[in-house]
C-alpha cells in the first residue's frame, strides 16, 4: 500500500476492465464516467452527481441512469452490425429487437425506442402485459416486434390486432399446439399473421444459463416438429407466412465458440428450410451477448472472453457461409441483446452507515486475584511469543484455548467476564498473526481464513434483495466500487451487509484482478465524513427483480444526461421518488388511511388516562403519518 496509486487503483477495483469504455478511476480517485466514448470531452465525475443529488434533497440509496451511455450501446449494436455486414458484402440486413424483459421501466424502454429509430430497431415480448406494452411503444411500422414465450388465445388476437394496425409483428410458435391456436384466430378473424418457428438446438450455451439450451430446453421445437408445423401451414395454405427461423442457446455466453456453434447449427436449418420451399426472410440468433461483470475477459460465469465486434462478426460471417455454401439467399439478421444494451447505464449508489466487526469490542485484560488458568494461559501466549516462536504453533494453542473456555463457560466454570477477557486476548492474538503472516509467502490452510475472520462489515443502507437480487440468487458478481477516495490506499478488508434483517442480505464476492475473494479493500470511515459506494452493471434485471422482502421498495432514481455547456458535463433531468412505506403497505393489502385512523384511537385513549397529554399525543400521531408516507429506506 505504500506505493498506491491510480494505477494500482485500476488493478484492485478493475474500473477500465469491466466499465466497457465508460467508467474510469479519474487522478482524483473518484470515479469518472464518459458517458460517450466517441467524445472523451465529456467526463462526469461522480462525486459531482452525488453532491447535485444530495443538493437536490434526494435521500439515499439510488439509483443513477446515464441515459447517454443507454443510447451509446443501441447505436453501438446497430452500427457494428451495419459496419460489419457491409464489410462482409452480406446482402441480408441486422433489425435488432430489445426484449424488454431485461428492464421493463418505462424511461428506459422508452430511451431504447427512440434511440434505436435510425436503425429500426425493435422490441421483443414474451407475456401478455409486455405485449399491451410494446403494442402502445413500437410505434415505428419498419421496425420489427418478436413474440416469444407461451402463448393463449387472447395473446393471439392482441399479436393479430398489431398485423391489423399495419405492425410487423413476428408470433414465434415455442410449441406445436401453439401453431394451431394461432392459425384458428387467424382465420377467424381473417387476418394475415407473420409466423416464426424456434428451434431447440442441441449447441449449449456456456455458463449460467446453458440448461436453457439443448434438447431438454423449456422452449423450442425440435426438428421433426419444425418440419411438421412447415408443412401444417403449408396444407392451410399459409407457407407463405412462415417468415422467421428462432434460436437461443442461453443468456450471458462466456465463450464465442457457443455463439460459432450456433449458428452453423441455426444457419443449416435455415437454409434447409429455405430448399424445401419454404422462403423465411428472417434468422433470430436470440440474446446471449454477454457482459465482463468481472474484467477478466475469460470464461468465467461473470465474464465473457470475446468482444461486441467478435460477437457480431461470428454472426454475420457464420450466415453468410453456410448461405453461400447452400446458395440460398442471405437472411435479414436479428438478435436479443438485452443484457448488453442496458446493464452499463445503470448503478446503485449507497451510503456506508456504519461498520460490523468482529473484535471491535475489547475489554481491560490486566490480570486479576482469582482468575482462572485459562485466563492466565492465553494471557501468557499473548505477552511471550514473538518472532522466532513457531506462529502454526501460537494459533493452535489460542483456538484451543478459546474451545476450551467456551466449554467451561457452557459448565459454569468461568464467568461471563473471564470469558470476554480470553475473547479479547484470543483476536489480539489473531491480528498479531494476520501481520505477521501477509509479509509470509506460505500461509497454513487453517490461517487462510484470518483476512476474512477479522475483515469487517461495512452496513449499506439498501436491501440486496431489492436492488442486487442476482448476488443472492445466482451468486452473480457485480462490480462494487467506493466512488470516491480511490487516490489514498484502502486499509480495511471488508464484505457489505444490507439492513434487512435476514443474514442472506450480503455481498461477499468480489474480483480483484483475475481472483475472486471474500474481502475487498475499502477505506476507513471518518466520522461526519459519508463515504459512498457504487453497485454498477445493475441495468440488467436487477432494476426488475427486486423483492419486497422486509418491505424494503424500489429506490430514489436520479437521471442523468450529459451536457457538454454545463461545468459539470451534466445536469439532472429527472428525480423518479421511490416507493414510501404506504406504497409497499398497499401492495402488500394492508390499509395506510386506516392504520393512521386506529394508531390515533389508541393515542387518544392515552390521552383519556392522563399517560399522554394532547400537545404530546398531536406529535405521536403526525410522526406515525409521516412515517407512512416516507422513503423506507434509512435517513442520514
């Protein structure tokens, strides 16, 4: 640490490598974000949104949208494509969709329509209320809708109701049955529908999410059923409606030779299809372009070993080739990259409000008349050893000692007091070690454990189950950064814990360079002092599958655009309130109104007894309605 620098910065929190061009450690150890990377001029220092948010009055946690780096990766995909199609003399066309499953939030699809326009870019929707969603959304004629997911019969007619508004809107058949339900309505109702088939392909995906793949896939059809629903239409007399081929081997693929696989896979099939007469005018490679949550740029489950142009590349010159070879003609590509699109434009900002650890209570160890020899013994180790005594040797001797006392605490041997004293004696002992040993090339299996045993516990006034579900659930990596401070060394280890009162409410993964570990190094808190962390790459999913859980709602959201006149390279353009105590109580089907109504009952029965006088009870009672209406989440 005595050499710490920016640079060393960069390698502990890996900034450069997973902030894909838009997050940077600035020279003045805070956190910088270009939010356009084709112009470096602008750059946002991060300390600054949090002194406009706090000046705003927007009480933490939050969540901060860079809405430019949102639109910066729709113009990034489409323009790859386009670039990388001409380049490749494909004859075929790329019209993305975004599935708006990955961020259903208004402003953000919303951002991603009109910033897709220029490229007609479209939507994907996979349920009912995303259908309505999207129907009402994209409203641009030359862009593309894909519906995937099961489907019923209302499903159908709304998909048909977007043909009649002129729409080009794709019903893929995830199941046989499927096919004949939307046939029947499209009969009935004489319209004409776009229809597409998704394969289950026997390529997995690498990761996660491969099970979402192969033959024992949830969605798909298989070959004898794709073949059979082709020649179905064709007895209907509506061949001409099958228009689009479907494949998906998985979210967040870590390996591009899955993504080569696949489209050999997917571009046979196409092209058969083609040969048998049936003219399909679309190939939809699905989403799976994965994001390096780590910097590793690996194979890991949080990462990715390949690049958007890498990605894009495989697709275009994958169809191609297998095109060319079976001379059919170049399809007009389309992809569902919605983790790639939004994760980067989002983070959670949180305050540090206090700090959990484990030895931070000792008490006076000075010997005493009468103590018992477990005291002494472990009081002994303590003041003799140095350096020369075998240190494996200190640290068994302690351990048992602290067994032991415990052992004769449970058998009323040793007092409560004798026992905070060996406590206390037992992690001076281990701090003593923990220095000794990070000097030491090789550190015993059993003292691996010292950073974490004695690392701290910095308490982030947010719910892990709200606003970072995937560390829970999945245990997914998310880059977690101090947003400030970056210029002076971190000397304190530590995990984050959240204020739910479940123990599952923590981070505890973290990525330092290519390793992985429990601990992660922080600053030390100063007092009147806030110290800010950032939870970024939240874009995706995380902004929709929040819990309830503790009643912990959805957060403060501050959006940012940049704006190169300002001084600050930004301004605020919208303050989204998150959910107040009444919000989540309604949701859960409880009654705010009537609550507050028995709440003042009961104080005004105290007032009857002379336990509350009235002026007092007036202050409980506006406390308690003050307290429903406001943010549920802790106030500085």
């Amino acid at each position: 640490m005595a050499n710490w620098s920016i640079e060393e910065a960069e390698r502990v929190y890996g900034v450069s490598q997973w902030g894909g061009g838009y997050f940077q450690v600035g020279e003045n150890g805070n956190v910088h974000i270009t939010p356009v990377p084709e112009d470096p001029s602008i750059r946002i220092d991060f300390k600054s949104v949090i002194e406009e948010i706090r000046e705003e009055g927007v009480q933490f946690p939050v969540v901060v949208r860079f809405h430019d780096i949102l639109r910066s990766q729709v113009a990034s995909l489409n323009t790859i494509f386009r670039n990388t199609i001409e380049e490749a003399e494909y004859n075929g066309r790329y019209q993305g969709v975004y599935p708006v499953k990955v961020n259903q939030m208004r402003e953000v699809v919303e951002e991603i329509v009109d910033a897709g326009a220029p490229f007609n870019y479209g939507l994907e929707a996979g349920s009912k209320a995303e259908l309505l969603t999207v129907l009402a959304m994209n409203v641009n004629e030359d862009s593309l809708t894909v519906l995937n997911g099961y489907k019923d019969a209302e499903f159908m007619q709304l998909a048909l109701l977007g043909r009649k508004l002129g729409r080009k809107i794709v019903v893929v058949v995830e199941k046989y049955s499927e096919l004949l339900l939307l046939v029947k309505t499209a009969k009935e109702l004489d319209i004409e529908p776009i229809i597409g088939v998704r394969a289950k392909m026997t390529v997995k995906g690498r990761g996660k999410w491969e099970s979402s793949g192969g033959e024992r896939a949830k969605f798909g059809l298989t070959i004898s059923e794709i073949i059979k629903t082709a020649r179905y239409l064709e007895s209907q007399g509506m061949a001409h409606c099958l228009k689009l081929l479907h494949f998906h081997i998985g979210s967040q693929l870590t390996d591009i030779r899955a993504v080569k696989e696949a489209m050999t896979e997917g571009a046979r099939i196409y092209a058969d299809l083609h040969k048998m007469g049936f003219a399909l005018d679309y190939v939809d490679v699905g989403g799976g372009l994965g994001i390096d949550y780590d910097g590793s740029n690996s194979t890991n489950e949080s990462s990715r070993n390949y690049s958007m142009q890498e990605y894009v590349s495989d697709v275009v010159y994958g169809m191609k080739e297998m095109c060319d070879l079976e001379e059919v003609p170049h399809p007009t590509l389309i992809s569902e990259s919605g983790r790639a699109i939004t994760a980067h434009h989002s983070c959670v900002v949180t305050e540090i409000v206090g700090e959990i650890k484990s030895n931070s209570a000792q008490v006076d160890t000075r010997a005493a008349d009468g103590e018992h020899f477990f005291v002494k013994n472990i009081r002994e180790l303590l003041e003799t050893y140095d350096q020369q005594t075998n240190m494996q040797e200190v640290y068994n001797d302690a351990s048992q000692y602290k067994e032991q006392a415990l052992d004769a605490f449970k058998l009323r041997v040793l007092n409560l007091e004798e026992l905070a004293k060996i406590e206390s004696m037992y992690w001076q002992i281990m701090e003593r070690l923990q220095v000794w040993y990070a000097k030491e090339e090789y550190v015993p299996e059993e003292l691996q454990e010292l950073d974490y045993s004695l690392s701290s516990q910095y308490l982030c006034n947010f719910s892990v189950f709200q606003s970072a579900a995937d560390t829970w659930a999945i245990d997914q990596l998310l880059p977690v950064v101090p947003l400030t401070r970056m210029n002076e060394p971190p000397s304190v280890n530590c995990s984050l814990v959240d204020i739910t009162c479940d123990s599952d409410g923590k981070i505890d993964q973290f990525t330092i360079g290519r390793e992985i570990t429990d601990v992660l190094p922080m600053h030390p808190l100063k007092k009147d002092e806030p110290y800010y962390v950032g939870l970024f790459l939240t874009g995706a999913y995380q902004d929709v599958m929040g819990d309830m859980h503790n009643l912990f709602g959805r957060l403060n959201e501050v959006h940012i655009f940049s704006y190169d006149d300002d001084p600050e390279d930004f301004y605020i353009e919208e303050v989204v309130k998150g959910s107040s105590v009444e919000d989540v109580l309604n949701i859960m089907q409880y009654n705010p109104r009537a609550m507050a109504q028995d709440m003042k009952r009961l104080i005004d029965k105290q007032i009857s007894t002379g336990n509350i006088n009235p002026r007092e009870a007036v202050r409980w009672t506006d406390f308690y309605e003050n307290c429903l209406s406001g943010y549920t989440y802790l106030k500085p």
